[in-house]
C-alpha cells in the first residue's frame, strides 16, 4: 500500500536560490537606509524600493519554475560565449568591454563624476565606437547636462570630487 505524494509546485532551483539572496540583498539595502536623514536615503530607496518589488516578482516566477517563450524570430537575451564567433575574437571583446568598465570606474573614482561620467562618454563615442567629433561632443553635452540635471539639480544629491583634486586640496565641487 502506497500514498500517493503530492508533488510540491514550488521548485528550489539555481535561479530561484540566486534571486532570493538578490531579493534579501535590496531588502537589507532598503531596511539600512530607513534611518538615515531624507537627503542620504533618498538614492537607496529610489533604487531599491523598485529592486524589491522586482526581485519579488522574480522569485515567485523561478518559484513556480515559469519560463521565458523561446522564440526564433528575436535576438537571445542570455550571454552566449563564442556562438558562432572565433573564440579569438570573443576574447578580445570580453577584455575590452571589461576594459572599459574598469577604466569608467576609475575615471570617477580619480576624476569624481562631473568630469569621470563626460569622459567616458566621450571616449567610448570616440575610440571605441568610432564616431564622428560632432556626434561625439554632442553626445558628450547630452550625457553631462542630464547627468546634472537629474542628479545635481532635481534631487540634489552629493556627489565626492575625485582623489586627484582632495590630494591637490582643490575644493572645486
């Protein structure tokens, strides 16, 4: 005599266990930032109050083991390393988008942002990207006067200047 077992519909998955410890990420985040004063918690809580509601959303969709429509008509979402591509080649891309990314992170760590964010704009556009001056400088001013717009004057939030200007004792932010 057997019983029968109901199979449970929730599945503990890889996804599932990485989208929880995501979920619990920007909750702590969110709960850390509750007592500090309005101006310090307002960026925590911008981002990760959506974060919450998303990684919420996730969880409960790895949970219940839903998956994406795979269609053929679209571009993949997911990373797909060296498909279709010389592995030579791959290499070298994953190393210059690393590249970059490094290179922006310390370009605001050494330079702050007002002058780290434009840069690497502009750089980008430019060598990377091969893009003409006018493009390049136009994109530059875009990505600068939004930058400013947004983030200095809408929500006033502080930003550090680099390290390069708090050695040479220019307080020029």
């Amino acid at each position: 005599m057997g019983i029968a077992r109901k199979e449970h519909p929730l599945k503990l998955t890889g996804p599932a266990i990485f989208s929880i410890c995501a979920l619990i990420f920007f909750a702590v985040f969110v709960y850390l930032a509750q007592d500090w004063r309005p101006q310090a918690r307002l960026y925590p809580w911008a981002i990760g109050i959506p974060m919450v509601v998303l990684a919420v959303v996730q969880v409960i969709l790895d949970l219940r083991g839903v998956k994406a429509k795979k269609t053929s008509d679209g571009a993949p979402v997911d990373f797909q390393f060296a498909e279709g591509t010389d592995p030579q080649v791959a290499k070298k891309r994953a190393i210059e988008m690393f590249g970059w990314f490094f290179g922006f992170l310390f370009l605001v760590w050494f330079l702050g942002f007002f002058i780290g964010i434009p840069l690497v704009v502009f750089l980008y556009l430019k060598v990377q990207s091969g893009e003409s001056w006018p493009l390049s400088i136009g994109l530059t001013l875009c990505a600068l006067l939004f930058f400013w717009g947004l983030f200095v004057n809408l929500l006033t939030l502080p930003f550090p200047q680099g390290v390069l200007f708090t050695w040479l004792g220019m307080d020029w932010v």
